[in-house]
C-alpha cells in the first residue's frame, strides 16, 4: 500500500551544494555588502555616538563603583564610632554604678554606726531610768514598811 522513500545521495547533492553556495554569494554581493556598508556609514555620521555612549557608560559604572565604596567606608567607620562612644557610654555607667554604690556603702556604715550610738544612748537611758525607778520602789518600800 504505502511506498517506501529512500533517500540515497547522487550528483544532484553536489548541484544542491553548488546553488546554495552560489545565492550566498550573490545575496552577498548584492544585499548583504550593501547595508553593512549602510551601516558602517550611519555609525560614521553620528560621530561614533555609540562609542561615547559606551565610554559615558563605563565612566558612571567607575564613579558608581567609588561611591558605593566610599558608602562602605563610612559605614564602617560610622559603626566604629558607634562602638566606640558606646563603649565609653558603658564605662562611664560602670563608673557611676561603682561610685553610687561606694556612697550607698558609707551611708550605710554611717547610718549602722548612728543606730549602734542610737542604741547605745537608749541603753544607757534604760539603765538609768531603771536604777531611778528601783530607787523609788525601795523608798516606797521602805517608807511603807
């Protein structure tokens, strides 16, 4: 039913080869020459723009490279005097914590010692108010008896 195509390469491949090298040649000649040579003129009229275009381009790629750079720099050196005054901001809190509690340390000795006196006065008052009292029982005792 259906028939069988082989393919088998004769002369008529070289022919094929022949007329497809040739149009390349001639579409060279005739179309392809022609509108590079178009072109090349266009480029050379505008003053080679697209030359400087690119050299403007590579110039704001340089400047953009720095500028991030010096953006990096002064981050940097910004976080280092963070650290810094932060640093400093910490020992002098530590200096304050250290010398509040020095006073607190004394006011509390002193305040130990005025108790101590205090108690001292108070016991002495006892005493004697308690020797001035026995006195009195004994007088009454006696002037009773």
């Amino acid at each position: 039913m259906f028939q069988e195509v082989r393919l088998v390469p004769d002369g008529t491949m070289y022919i094929h080869i022949a007329l497809i090298l040739l149009m390349i040649w001639i579409l060279n000649r005739t179309f392809f020459r022609p509108i590079n040579n178009i072109l090349k003129a266009r480029e050379r009229s505008k003053g080679g723009r697209s030359g400087e275009a690119q050299t403007i381009l590579e110039q704001v790629g340089e400047k953009q490279n720095r500028y991030n750079e010096a953006m990096l720099k002064a981050r940097s050196e910004g976080y280092e005097i963070i650290e810094k005054e932060r640093g400093a901001a910490i020992t002098q809190r530590i200096e304050k914590v250290s010398s509040v509690k020095e006073e607190v340390a004394q006011k509390i000795e002193r305040e130990k010692q005025e108790v101590e006196k205090q108690t001292i006065a108070a016991t002495a008052a006892i005493a004697d108010d308690a020797e001035k009292i026995a006195d009195q029982i004994s007088a009454n005792l006696l002037k009773t008896a």
